[in-house]
C-alpha cells in the first residue's frame, strides 16, 4: 500500500455538501487500496471570523489565546469530515495538531514545526482508519498551542507527508494549479504541470498565492512531492517537485503583488552603519523588508528605497522615521501605490538576455521601472501599481507563456 497525505483547504470543505463531496473523494482513494491522512482547513471563511470576533473585545489579544481561538476552526472542519467520512462506511478519526504529535517552538501565530511524533496517527492507519488531522495547528514543548501562521495547513500537510514517509502530498484547493500568471489578470494563463521548489518559492514569494511559502520550503527541505490541484474538479494539477534539467521552461511564470509600499529615506551619510542601524531597527519591530535599493552618494549623502508589506507601513514608517532624525536625514517619503512584477524561471541561469528582454517589453508597454532586484531564478521591477497588469500581460505574451490556441495532436 501507498500512503497519500491530502490536504483541503477553505474553500474546499465550505460546507456540508463540500465536506460530503470531500469524504467521498477521501473514501475513493481508500478503496483504491492506499492509506490516506488528510489534513483540513477550517472552513470558508471561519478563521478570518473568529479574528474578527476577537478584535471586537480587544486591538491587540493575547497571542496564546488568540492561537487557542482560531485553532477551533480546524477542529470543527476535521470532525465534520470524520462524520461524512464514517456515513460513507469507512471509519475515521480525527487529531487536533497536538494530538498528532506536531511540536513547534513556542512563537504564537507562526510557530515552527520542531518535530513529528505521528505513532498516534500510524496507529490509527495500522487499524485500518482514515486519519484526519486539524491543519495549521501543534503544541509548543512548553505545552501551548500553537498555529504555524496563515495558510499554515499546507506546512502541516507537508510535515506529516515527510515525517510519514507518504508516497505523495496532494493540496485540494478551489483552483486547478500552478498557472504562468494569475488566470484573473491574463486569460491565457497556462496550468503548468511541474514547477522545481525553487521556482515554486520564488512564485509563493512574489505575489502567486496558491502555496504557503513556508511548506514549500519545508517540503524542498525533506524532498516531499506536492501535487496542487483543485477539489472541485478533481483534475490533475501542478507537481512541485525536483526538476531535472531537461524538462526545465527558461521562463515558468510571471507573478506580481499589490500588496507592498516604498520607503525612501533621504540623504543619509554614506559611511558605514548606517544602512545596518536602519534595518536593525526595522527588523527589532518585525518589519518584514523586501527589495532594498541604495543609490552612488552624491555629496556625501546617499537615499536608500526599500519595500514592506503595506500592513507593515505605518510600523516600518515610524521606525524609519525615528532613525532618519537621528541620522540627519533630509526626510522620509513612502509610497503605497506601487507593485511588483517578477519573471520566475530556472533556465535564466543558462539563457543571457532574459533581463534585457524584461526591460524591453515593459519599456514598449510604457511601464517605468522604479527599483529592480534579481536572484539567479527571478527577476523583479517595481512599477507603478495601475500599470502592473498592463506590465504582466505584455511579459506572459513576449515569454512565450500564453496557452497554445489549439490542443496538440496526440501521438
Ligand atoms: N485556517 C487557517 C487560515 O485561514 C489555516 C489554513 O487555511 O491553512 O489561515
Ligand atoms: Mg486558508
């Protein structure tokens, strides 16, 4: 027998007649003879409503039982399903995260996974059950519970695939996988059938919100193999997998994010601490930095232009601001109206003149680069936000990403 983790996710389990359609899903792979553990989210919509609830009796709740609150989410979903599952006349069995044997650090909110005692869950498997785990959820070594931070069901699907050993790791969700750019913005995206983990973590981090950064790291750190696809067709997806060079795209995606803000700082002493003093600051407020730019100092002074999630802006801009008076800057400006577009593809390593190309066709489409940053498989520009997807279509386009009008023959 084989064993497959699935996962579902919100929108997959939305519902009694969603959860039916799952548990019957979840029955079928077992009749096919493999084990099966799956993880769930909680459904629709529910996590954001018990945030919600708490925020109406306090800004800023205590993070332990704000992580005791949300965790129930789970818990609902996974005990429903376990319901629907058994009226389909299999047994199952459901586990809150500390059940499961999933231990993290003591970090409420975004707790790390620390490691994965599953006998309770082998267990349930040797006695022939369907094992169903509360996503996103463990329990610190200090006895807490825990959550490993939004979207986290997808780590916990992935942790328990690799501290199972499971043959696959299958993500249900509301869309059909992987595309070359956001289907809403370019009709013509394709479904890509296997991205690396590389890839995959740049696209998670530039804007394509289809797997949580975190456990596609976890799942390139333990060689788990994701399948992302959707639990309302039942189709095929994306693997995210090791990609061996031949069947490597140059170009895979292009990606974009609305979600940033600029901070610019002026005229700082070019010496050195100063850029240091800054962004220890930055980071001692938890002010996730994105791209950075330092200008050639002209006079002495320098500017220096980074990015921040917008939800960090008012945060990232006092900090900025306090140091920029100590320093002598001139002043400090932020910007809310930009996005970030990016070209993702492992075969920019081999292939010169991809960012050529990327400047080219944003130029020809009159959209001006404000800041650029690279890595060895990505290539990022920001750009003003009401040109990005004028920016993102002409990329899909001139990369070659768009759909084939008509299907290949079959051989
Ligand atoms: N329910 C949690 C959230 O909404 C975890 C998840 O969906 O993965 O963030
Ligand atoms: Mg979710």
């Amino acid at each position: 027998v084989s064993l497959i983790v699935q996962k579902f996710g919100g929108t997959s389990v939305d519902g009694p007649a969603r959860i039916q359609a799952v548990a019957e899903h979840v029955v079928r792979t077992r009749r096919a003879g493999h084990d099966v553990v799956v993880v769930v989210s909680a459904m629709g919509k529910a996590t954001d409503e018990l945030i919600r609830l708490a925020h109406e009796l306090s800004p800023l709740p205590p993070a332990r039982e704000m992580d005791m609150l949300v965790t129930a989410g789970e818990r609902i979903a996974m005990s429903l399903l376990c319901i629907a599952i058994d009226e389909l006349g299999i047994t199952a069995a459901s586990f809150t995260g500390s059940q499961a044997g999933i231990l993290t650090d003591s970090a409420h909110g975004r707790a790390k996974i620390l490691e994965v005692r599953a006998d309770r869950l082998r267990e349930g498997l040797a006695a022939g059950q369907i094992v169903v785990v509360a996503g996103f959820q463990g329990m610190s070594l200090d006895r807490n519970i825990t959550t490993l931070g939004r979207g986290g069901s997808d780590t916990t699907a992935v942790a328990l695939a690799a501290a199972l050993g499971a043959d696959a790791c299958e993500i249900y969700t509301d869309v059909a996988g992987v595309f070359s750019a956001d289907p809403r913005v370019v009709p013509t995206a394709r479904l890509l059938t296997v991205v690396s983990y590389e890839e995959m973590l740049e696209m998670a981090a530039t804007g394509g919100r289809v797997l949580a950064l975190r456990s596609v790291e976890f799942a390139r750190n333990h060689n788990v193999a994701l399948h992302v696809r959707s639990s309302f067709s039942w189709e095929p997806g994306t693997w995210v997998r090791k990609e061996s060079a031949m069947e490597q795209a140059i170009i895979s995606a292009v990606t974009h994010d609305t979600s940033e803000a600029k901070v610019t700082i002026l005229s700082v002493p070019d010496r050195p601490g100063i850029a240091a003093r800054l962004f220890r600051a930055l980071a001692d407020e938890g002010v996730n930095v994105d791209m950075i730019v330092q200008n050639i100092s002209v006079g002495g002074t320098t500017d220096i232009s980074f990015t921040m999630p917008m939800a960090d802006l008012p945060t990232g801009l006092k900090a900025t601001e306090a140091v920029g008076a100590e320093m002598g800057a001139s002043g400090v400006t932020h910007d809310a109206d930009i996005a970030r577009i990016s070209l993702v593809g492992a075969g920019m390593k081999t292939h010169p003149g991809i960012a050529a190309r990327m400047f080219e066709t944003l130029a020809d489409s009159g959209v001006n680069i404000e800041m650029i940053s690279t890595s060895s498989i990505r290539i990022s520009c920001v750009v003003r936000a009401d040109r990005v997807e004028d920016g993102v279509r002409a990329l899909h386009s001139v990369f070659d990403l768009d759909t084939e009008p008509e299907a290949e023959p079959v051989p």
